[in-house]
C-alpha cells in the first residue's frame, strides 16, 4: 500500500513539473493539437461552423477570377498606393465608405478603390441580401469587406505573411474584394441570407467567388 502510495505521489509529480516546463510553450501545442485534429472554433478545417456549404458553393479558383479580367476589363496592375490615388482623382476608380448597408475596413496591403463594375455589384448584393432579411422579418446587419485594390508592392509584401496572397493576385485588377463570413459573428440567420443573395448571384454568372479559409470570400465582380 505504501509502495503504491508512493508511486502514485512520484507520478503526480513528474506530471506536474512536466505540465510546468510545457506552460511556456502552451500556444504553440494548443495549434499543433488543433491542425492535427482539425479543430478550430472559427471553422479553420474548411467547414466552417459560420459557413457551413460555402466551401461547396465557392470554389472558383484563381484561373477563373482571371478569366472576368479577359478583353482588359480591369486596371493594370498599380507600383503603389501613390498611382490607385491618381486612378480615384481621374474618376476611373470608385472609392468604397462604410455606410448602412456595408462596412469598409481599413487595410494596410488595400485601398478601398474598385471599379464601377465592382462598386455596381456590391450595390446589388446588398440590396438583395437586404431583401432576403425583409422576406424573412430579420433585422439586416451590414457585411464587412476587408480587402480591395492591391499594387504590385503591396501584394508582394502581403506574401510574406498571407499563404493565399499570390503573385498575379485579382486584387490588383480592380473588381476583386474580400467579405469576412465570420464578422457576421453569432448572426448566423443573417449569415445565411447573405449566403443565399451571393450564392443567388454566383448562379446568375455575375461574379467569381472563392471561400477561404482564413475566414473571408475572396469575389470577383464579372
């Protein structure tokens, strides 16, 4: 019984300095824990828990997205932020505000600039994303776009720390932008609706969209 005792007790306590070496590097084995069984909270494994069918709805891959920029229906690729503002003063950029039907966050790799096209669709998406909350009695919350025009600079850096940034990126073409699935948070009836005016939109052939794991639709206006 004592022999027992005492094993019990030497266990506790090499697994108690183990737990206490392991604390510094707790983070780092939560994530590894997470990748290995897939688990995240935001729905990181491709089936987010906010976006269940998107990856089933969305998946127009990059080869697409260029296919709406054929015939030069887009802007050529800007050096810096310095020539999208030269674009925005000469009319031939539209610039995107935060207002009751959409909000435009600030980003530091975008300008809030898209093409009229571009700036055209988004109008419409609202407006029939808005309908469906009216149709269902659902108040209507804004959806937040997170990305637009990039430059070659800004791509480039972008790289460094964004697995789905690429060279040839959309977003330097101006109709391509960035909605966040998860800003809808906790609204998942709004989620949805929102989901079903895009996906509506996406049947009609008037935009590309690619659902991404770090929580955003990446859309090309058509």
């Amino acid at each position: 019984m004592n022999l027992l005792k005492k094993n019990s007790s030497r266990i506790i306590i090499t697994a108690l300095a183990i737990i206490i070496c392991l604390i510094p590097f707790r983070k780092k084995i939560i994530r590894k824990m997470k990748s290995i069984f897939g688990y995240s909270k935001k729905g990181g494994d491709g089936q987010s828990a906010e976006c269940i069918n998107c990856p089933t709805l969305f998946n127009d891959l990059p080869p697409a997205h260029k296919k709406a920029y054929e015939n030069n229906q887009g802007i050529k690729p800007q050096q810096n932020f310095i020539s999208l503002d030269k674009l925005l003063r000469n009319s031939i950029l539209v610039e995107l505000k935060t207002n009751s039907f959409y909000i435009m966050r600030s980003s530091t790799s975008s300008k809030p600039y898209i093409l009229p096209r571009g700036f055209n669709f988004i109008q419409e998406l609202s407006q029939l994303y808005m309908h469906n909350c009216k149709k269902k009695s659902v108040e209507y919350i804004p959806f937040e776009i997170t990305s637009t025009t990039r430059t070659l600079e800004s791509v480039k850096q972008l790289m460094r720390s964004n697995s789905n940034a690429i060279k040839e990126s959309a977003h330097l073409k101006g109709k391509t932008f960035d909605i966040s699935y998860r800003a809808f948070k906790r609204n998942k009836k709004q989620l949805n609706l929102f989901i079903q005016a895009l996906d509506s939109l996406h049947k009609m052939k008037k935009c590309y969209v690619k659902f991404e794991k770090n929580g955003c639709l990446h859309i090309t206006a058509n």
